[in-house]
C-alpha cells in the first residue's frame, strides 16, 4: 500500500478513511484544513496523530497548543477534551481503537460514522 496513493482518495476535510486494521485498531488517514472539528474527547480511548504533511494545530484543554509539524506523533489520553485545525491542507495519520467515534459524543456536520470512514 502506498499512503500518498491513498491520500489522493481523500477528497472531503476532517473525514477520515480506514486503511487497514491492526488487531483492534483501525489506521486511517485523513486531511485537514480549516476549524471545523469539534471540541470532544474519546472516553474510553486514546487516539494517535502522525503528520504526514503539513502543519497541524492540537488544542488539548487546559493544556499549550502544539503546532505539530510533518514526521511529528502525538497520543491524546482518553478523556481529554482536544480538536485539530490547519490553516493549509494537512494530511494525517491516525491509529484508533475500532470503537472510537469519530468526534466522540458531540455530533456535528462533519461526524462521519465508522461505515462512512470505509470507501
């Protein structure tokens, strides 16, 4: 599998789409640009950013920013309240426990369920 192969798939921002599993993970990947993403948190699960290109804002609550840059990897505990913004198009990877929600129990325009991450 090639990863920019892949990306070019990814047409829609903050919709990420499953690459593969591993156990109980899902790898995906996704692009990011604008504000769009929600204030949430995964209760139960932690969630894993790898930048693969570009610049990518992590907002972690009550906690300094993080501009994260390509080749960068952050783990956001479970239960902490985060979102993600770009200014220019980002493109991520991400490693999730298969019951992770995709904006965890805030809904909004851009909640994609786990079927919707599956082209």
């Amino acid at each position: 599998m090639n990863i920019k192969e892949e990306l070019k798939e990814v047409k829609a921002y903050f919709t990420p789409k499953i690459i593969t599993e591993v156990n109980d993970q899902y790898v995906k990947i996704a692009k990011i640009k604008g504000q769009d993403l929600p204030w949430h948190n995964h209760k139960n699960e932690d969630e894993l950013f790898y930048i693969l290109e570009g610049e990518l804002l992590m907002e972690i609550e009550n906690e300094a920013n993080r501009t994260m840059k390509t080749g960068d990897m952050f783990v956001v505990p479970k239960g902490r309240n985060h979102r993600v913004s770009s200014l220019k198009e980002c493109s991520i990877m991400l490693i999730e426990t298969k019951s992770t929600q995709h904006t965890g129990e805030v809904e909004s325009t851009i909640t994609r369920s786990i079927q919707e991450q599956m082209y």
